[in-house]
C-alpha cells in the first residue's frame, strides 16, 4: 500500500469515528430533552408552565433550522429604534452600515421590522439579510425587504429572540434606540463581560455629530466606573463612533489576525488567522501575564478535543489557560493580536 493511499484511509477513519462520535452525543442530548419532558408530568408543571415551555422550544428549533444553513457566514446584529423614520440621519446610518457589510460578504441580522430595523435590512438587501420578529400585542409587522424571506424568523418572547440576536452573531451594532435597544445593548455588555459569550465587537453608533451613545457612555464612566461597579478595563469592551467608515472597521479588525475561541478543559484556545511570531509571543507573555491563572502564552496546532471542527484545522493556536474574569484584558489581548505589532 502506498503512503498516499494509507493516509486516505487513516483520513477516512478518522472522519468517520468524528460522525459516529458526533451521532453518539446528538442522540445523548436529545435523550436528555426528553427525559426532561417526562419530569414535568412528575413534577406537576402548571399548564401555564408548560405552555411556555412548550412554546420556547418550538420556536428555538424553527430558529435553530432557519439559522444553521448560515452558521458559516459572518454576521452582525443591528439594533435600534423602530420608531426611526427613513429621513432620520441614524435611518441613513444603518443603510449605510448594512450595505458596507453586505459588501464584505456579511449577513446583516436586525429585528426585521421598521426604523434602523429596516434601514440595515435597506442597506444589506434582501440577499444579505436575516430577520428575528416579535409578535407584539400591537402587531409587529416585518418590513418589506424581509416580508416573507425564508430567512426571516417570528418569534413570541423576547427572551428566545435575544438568545437568538447573541447567539448567531459575530459583531453586534446598536444605533439610537428607546428600551428594548438599551435592553439589547446592557444584555450583550453582560454576557461579554461575564464571559457567558464569545467575545465579539460590539459598536455604539450615532449619528454624525450625535452625542446619544456620548452621553450614555458618560454615564456608564461617571456612574458604573466611578463607583466602583466596572472596572477600568471592561470599557475596552466596547466602541462610540458616529462615523460608519470606523464602525465597519472596528468590526472587520476584530478578525484580521483573531477568528474564534474555544475552552477544551482549562485551556483557552484562540484560532487564528495567521500564527503569532516569536516577539509577539514574548510581549504577550510580559504584558498580559494577569490574565493567566497559571503558566504562559503558547503556540500550536489544534488540539486533539477540537477534532469535530475539521474546517479550522488548519487555524494557528493560541493557547493559555485563562483566569476566566478579565474579560476587558481579554478584549485587549485580541487586539494586541490583530495589531501584530512585535510580531
């Protein structure tokens, strides 16, 4: 047998031990659903309870099915006022926004109704946008890029709906916008800041000249900051821009050097989009030693906990063992990285 021919057939065990692997833990979890399922007959569940539950899970599978065949492409979540009209210079924003991604081959994903809603889906265009609509009292219509796109999702809580908005999103962009906006902005600060997600860019755009996002910034640091309740670095968690050229920017520098992260075990896995040089190695291990709960920065390949994501094997690691509450640091770290500077 050749060498060619043995790593053919090495390659197509090893492809399909990770489907049957794969096969073991789907079939694992969704006997963990249904067992659940049986425990609420035990447990005397009120029918209002279960009517909830009921309805969360049919609608998280309908989202999960619309979203996966997208899970590869790129996206940002665009919030805002819906209340916005179309001659508003924020409405001129999000057009703008939504198109500039829209070219750089992301998905554009908003609430799909009116206001910034619409104008990212304006900007972005049919093609390039995915929608999550709330069925309100007062109905919600979905705007007429989206209407009826097979790409577009209703959903009854609010809840499901921002799992969804966080979930499937690889940036997230708030424009002006009244409660659910600020809402939608403090949730993804929260889960970014404790670690409950990934960590992704998250861009307060305003207006040119607006100061809506300065003033709320104000208070986050005079308030937040100033007493104590953040701290200094969880400020690099996020940007204030007025300039749509510096939001797409932020959000596309995020990923020039960064692609994705991971846990296996204690270890923090960064997935990179070039590897990082010796110099750069060193720096790293000097100036963000604070984040680390034990040993140092290292380099590597994938590591063998990572083999049911084939598509980024050949992704240059970072790997270190990450204290787990430096969130803010942690921004700061990815973007040493994409700086490159040492390296």
């Amino acid at each position: 047998m050749s060498r060619a021919e043995s790593n053919r057939k090495t390659s197509a065990g090893h492809d399909t031990h990770r489907r049957l692997d794969a096969a073991r833990h789907t079939a694992d979890l969704i006997e963990r659903i249904k067992e659940s399922a049986d425990k609420l007959a035990a447990d005397n569940t009120t029918r209002g309870d279960l009517k909830i539950l009921a309805r969360a899970l049919r609608e998280l599978r309908y989202a999960f099915k619309v979203f996966t065949p997208y899970r590869s492409a790129r996206k940002v979540t665009v919030f805002g006022s819906a209340r916005t009209a179309a001659d508003n210079p924020c409405y001129q924003q999000a057009v703008e926004l939504g198109r500039a991604m829209a070219r750089e081959g992301w998905l554009v994903v908003t609430g799909a109704a009116s206001g910034i809603m619409e104008a990212g889906h304006v900007g972005a265009g049919r093609e390039n946008s995915m929608g999550l609509n709330i069925l309100l009292p007062f109905e919600q219509e979905a705007n007429s890029i989206i209407a009826g796109d097979q790409k577009l999702v209703h959903m009854k809580y609010f809840f499901t709906r921002k799992l969804m908005f966080v979930k499937e999103s690889h940036a997230i962009c708030l424009l002006p916008g009244g409660f659910g906006t600020l809402d939608e902005g403090m949730e993804v600060l929260t889960l970014v800041q404790t670690g409950k997600r990934d960590m992704v860019p998250i861009v307060f755009l305003d207006e040119p000249g607006g100061d809506y996002w300065a003033e709320y910034d104000r208070f986050i640091r005079r308030k937040l900051l100033g007493q104590g309740m953040i701290s200094p670095d969880d400020l690099s968690l996020y940007k204030l821009t007025d300039s749509v050229d510096d939001a797409v920017a932020e959000i596309l520098g995020f990923f020039r050097v960064y692609h994705s992260m991971r846990y296996v075990h204690e270890n923090l896995v960064f997935r990179l989009n070039r590897p990082v040089g010796p110099a750069l190695l060193d720096r790293l291990n000097t100036e963000f030693a604070d984040i680390l709960a034990h040993g140092r920065f290292t380099t590597g390949g994938p590591l063998p906990e990572e083999r049911d994501e084939p598509d980024l094997a050949t992704k240059p690691r970072l790997i270190f063992e990450f204290n787990r509450h430096a969130q803010g640091r942690l921004r700061q770290l990815i973007d040493c990285l994409n700086e490159g500077i040492g390296d």
